[in-house]
C-alpha cells in the first residue's frame, strides 16, 4: 500500500517534469514560434518578474476578493433558500419548474447588463459570480434535503421536535454533505466567472492583466499569468476538498475513505 | 374527472411560478421610466425584429455551429484520450498532477492565447470551445473506464472478446453514465465559452452582436439578446436530457431494477 503511494507519487511527479519539458522542446526547436509558446524558463522568469510586482499582488487581490464576497453570498443564499424550499413540499413543487429554467441560462447573458448597471466595479463582478456559483450550491442542498431518511423524520416527529428542531438534527445533517459537494463546485466556478469578469468587462483583477498583457504583446507575461490562475484554481479546488474532509470527518463516506 | 384534476394540478405547479414571475416583470415594468430596464412589452417587441430577420443566419446559427462543432471535437478528443489514460494504472498515475492543473485553469483565460495563435476567426473560436469543454469529458471518461465491473472484465476475457468488440461492448458500455455526466458538464460550459469567445474579439455572433447593442445603448435589443441566450441554454439542456434519455435508458432501467420494485 505504502509502495503503491510512493510509485503514484513519483510517477505524478515524473508526469509534471515531462510536461514542462515537452514545453520548453517545443518552442526551441521551432516546432511552434516562440511568439506563440515561450519556452517553460521564459515563462518562469516573467513569473518571477510578476511576482517582484506590488500591481501584480493587488490584481491577485481583488480577483480573491471578488471571488470570495461573491461565494460567501452564494452560499449562504444557496443553503438558506435550499433548506426553505427543501423542507416545504408545496414550495418545492411549486419552484422545481422555475429552477429547472432558470439554472441553464448562462451567467455570461448577464455581462452587457452588469456593465450597464455598475460598470467595472466590484459589483458586476459579484453579479456574475454569485449568480453562476448559486444554482450549484441551491441544487445540491435541494436533493439533499430530499434525501432525508423518512424513519429518523418520523422519529423526531414522534419526539416532538419543532420544526427548528427537525431541521437542526435531521434535515441539516443529512444535507451537509451535499451541501459541501455544492460548495465545492461553486468555489470552482466562481473563480472561473471572477475571472471571466475582469477579462471581459475590465474589473481590476488576474483577468484585466491577462488582458492588458495580450493587448500589449507582452507574451510571456501573459503565459505566467494563465499559469497563476490555473494554480489559482488548483488551490481552491485542493483546500475545497481539505474542507470536505475536515467537514464531513464524522460522514460515512469520508470514514471509509480514510480507513482504505 | 380525478385524473382531470390531478393533471391540472401539475400543471399549475409546472407552469405557476414562471407565468406569475413573469406576469410581475410585465406589470412593474410595465412604466419603467428607467433607461437601463425598459418595459417588457418593448423588450418582447423588438425580439422578432431582431432575432428572426438576417441576424438568424448571420449571428445565430454560426454560433450554434461553432458550439457543435467546438463540442463534438471535444467528446471525441475526450473519450478518446480517457480511454486511453484510463486503461493504465502507470498513465493515469503519471497524467494526473499535469491533467488536475490543466483542467484548472478558467476556460475563458485561453481565449487571449488562442487570440494569439489562431486570430479572431471561427478557428479562435472552435478551439476555445474545445478547450473548455474536454476536461469534464476526459475525466469522468477516466473515472468511468477505472470503475467498470471486474466481473464483466473476467467475463469478457474468458470469452475472447478483445479489441474493438471490447471496446465498444465493455469498456464504452462501461464508462457511458460517467461520459454522459462529463458531456452535460461541457455543454453548459460550451454556451458560455460560445458567448465569452465572441464578446472578447470577433465580427459576428450571438456574443458579439449582444456586446454591440450594449455599446450602442440600443438597451431593449440587448434586454432580447439576453432572453434569447437564456432560451437558448434552456432549450439545448432539454435537447440534452431527451439525448441522455435514449443513450442511457438501459443504465436507468438497470438501477431500478437493481433498486427492486417500490
């Protein structure tokens, strides 16, 4: 077991060395002009430069700002209405048709309108955020409040629970689990749509600088700062997933998975 | 009667909240003084004019093509390479950390880079849909080719069926829940990079023409622009699901069986 870990380890490893490798052949040998695809230590040494740069830590700030205004309201709207729609049948009924509409539109449709209402401030960011990385919270918290188990809600009616009761130590803890999966997947796509946001509309942010390094030819920077928003998202998708275990650390689930 | 009953019902329940929600939007904007969100009346009244004129041939179906095409390329690609990578405990290992980072990275990032390589025609744009749309597809192609069933596998060896029988039989058969999850993924990611790809630098399409009536304050023609997205990305989910539905109908019927009967 402890062998297998090691070879998967090393093999990761070995899999990463390979692909920058493979970067930095690529370009020297002219297969693709280095216009097009700087070879891995031009990459590396604008990185460097970048990370030497106060404006580059502040981009990296508003960006993780944005992002994580805009997820906290998310969540905090996902998880409130998702219980509320959840745990009244009539009400679930009664929006299933709306939410099954309204979760495909893409949140892009509302980019000529944010510019419009708020310019390049904050707030169009967080519109676009908080309405993609909503739906994915409310959706998962939605079926997991449908998932509770019909004896232990029996039960608790049987004890006499309150309706905040029942919703504290049957529904809740049977929706956390689901509710993480949706924080994770939210946390993901808010980065992206953060993003996205100060690429296409100028928000301050990673995305503004990726734009303004394309528009001004400066190739390798731009290259450094894809790469920063990709360790960016591997970061977050990596402390979501820290979270869910810390989390769920008494759930079924995560037990077995630690005891294999 | 009942059953006359029961369906009205349903469809009061289906169709209730959309209409009032709707029925609302018409009547409180219905004399909005305010540029920025003009009535719905206006909005539904441009729409017609400027959707269905030569804007349908021009912006509209271009786009949709491109989202086809990006999308189809990228489940090709996809499932392609997932197979190939899931079939190796070595591969899957070494492709890991390289694969985790790529599919990290925001889709909407590379559009600048494609810029750089491809320009701003339909090639710029294909690519970016594929670029986005691969990575939920090539991995729960993995996950799904390391999950098929041991029993099967066995089954398959002792019979002899090995190459493309097997491929298709076991291993496709095997993976096409998790490949059809990745799709649906990619589909909704593929709208939105359509849309990104064209509002960040193009002549044509649905994003483009959108940003230019933003640009232009031609404020209910984007109002129409908007809801023809939202049309659009609900009606491709239920094109979808019809899709899933027919590819996946023995995998449903197989569950409930499994479930037993209720």
């Amino acid at each position: 077991m402890r062998a297998g870990r090691w070879q998967r380890w090393w093999l990761g490893v070995a899999g990463l060395g390979g692909f920058l490798v493979l970067l930095e052949v690529v370009p020297r040998s002219g297969l693709v002009p280095e216009r097009y695809l700087p070879p891995t230590s031009r990459i590396a040494g604008a990185l460097a430069d970048e990370l030497g740069q106060a404006s580059f830590w502040r981009a990296l700030g508003d960006t993780l700002e944005g992002w994580a205004i805009g997820l906290a309201v998310a969540v905090a709207a996902g998880v409130g209405l998702g219980l509320l729609i959840g745990s009244v049948p009539a009400l679930r009924a009664a929006t299933a048709s709306t939410i099954e509409f309204l979760r495909p539109i893409p949140s892009v449709a509302l980019i000529p309108l944010a510019v419009l209402l708020f310019g390049t401030d904050l707030r169009s960011k967080l519109l676009l955020v908080v309405y993609a990385s909503f739906w994915q919270v409310l959706v998962q918290v939605l079926s997991g409040a449908q998932d509770v188990d019909p004896v232990a809600m029996d039960t608790a009616h049987s004890y006499r629970l309150g309706r905040w009761a029942r919703v504290r130590h049957v529904v809740w803890p049977t929706t956390l689990p689901y509710a993480v999966t949706g924080f994770r997947l939210a946390a993901a796509v808010a980065l992206v749509l953060a993003i996205t946001a100060e690429l296409i509309i100028g928000s301050p942010g990673l995305g503004k600088e990726i734009a303004v390094a394309q528009t001004s030819g400066a190739v390798p920077a731009m290259y450094a700062l894809v790469v920063v928003a990709g360790l960016l998202g591997v970061g977050v998708n990596l402390a979501a997933r820290a979270l869910e275990r810390r989390v769920l650390a008494w759930h079924p689930s995560t037990r077995r998975e630690a005891a294999a | 009667m009942n059953q006359a009953a029961t369906a009205a019902r349903r469809a009061l329940l289906v169709g209730g909240l959309p209409l009032a929600l709707l029925a609302l939007w018409w009547v409180a904007s219905a004399d909005s003084q305010s540029f920025y969100l003009p009535p719905l009346r206006e909005i539904l009244g441009v729409f017609a004019g400027v959707w269905l004129g030569p804007r349908l041939v021009d912006d509209v179906l271009p786009s949709l093509a491109r989202l086809l095409a990006g999308f189809a390329l990228a489940a090709v690609l996809g499932v392609a390479l997932g197979v190939v990578v899931g079939s190796s405990r070595r591969l899957r290992a070494a492709c890991e950390p390289v694969l985790e980072f790529l599919r990290a990275i925001p889709p909407p990032v590379l559009v600048p880079i494609f810029i750089l390589v491809a320009g701003i025609g339909t090639t710029m744009k294909v690519l970016v849909i594929v670029s986005g749309c691969i990575w939920p597809i090539l991995l729960n192609t993995v996950e799904g080719v390391r999950a098929r069933d041991e029993v099967l596998e066995d089954t398959c060896r002792v019979y002899g069926i090995a190459g493309g029988a097997r491929l298709r039989h076991l291993v496709l058969r095997a993976a096409s829940p998790q490949i059809v999850t990745g799709m649906r993924q990619a589909l909704s990611i593929g709208i939105i990079l359509m849309v990104i790809s064209e509002m960040f630098a193009a002549s044509s399409g649905l994003g483009f023409t959108i940003i230019q009536f933003q640009r232009g304050f031609a404020i209910p023609e984007m109002w129409s622009g908007i809801l023809l997205l939202g049309l659009l990305g609900v009606a491709l989910s239920l094109l979808f699901r019809v899709f899933e539905h027919q590819v996946l109908s023995w995998y449903h019927g197989l569950r409930r069986a499994q479930r037993g009967p209720l």
